[in-house]
C-alpha cells in the first residue's frame, strides 16, 4: 500500500513540476525584434537597416551590397 502512495505522489510531483516548467519559465530569453529592412552587415559586424537603389539592397552606414532580395 505504501508503495502506490509512493509512486502517485512522484507522479503528482513530476506533473506538477511539468506544469510550472510549461507555463511558470522564465528562463526563455526575449528575442530582439528585427525591422525587416535589417540584415547582418559583415563589414560593419552589426545588424544596420539596409537601402534599396535601383532593385539592389545596400548597407546604409557603409554601403556594403546585400543582393536583390531581403
């Protein structure tokens, strides 16, 4: 008999620690929202909001081409 209370109350527990992982984690990290003109500049090493002339994408701060589509 003490065994079933055993293995139902470690089932009530892992439920339970489920339960608070699921809805309780805090440990998700916030992503950083993107605009959809920013893209990873190589020479600048950072994201920087890009410029279309002509059908071509460049990086705004050093002009770096990006190609035609985002």
């Amino acid at each position: 008999m003490n065994g079933i209370i055993w293995i139902g109350g470690f089932f009530t527990g892992m439920s339970f620690a489920l339960f608070m992982t699921i809805f309780f984690d805090t440990s998700k990290k916030k992503k950083r929202k993107l605009k959809p003109t920013d893209l990873y500049c190589f020479e600048c090493e950072i994201e920087m909001p890009v410029k279309e002339k002509n059908g071509q994408f460049y990086c705004s701060n050093c002009g770096l081409y990006h190609g035609r589509k985002i």
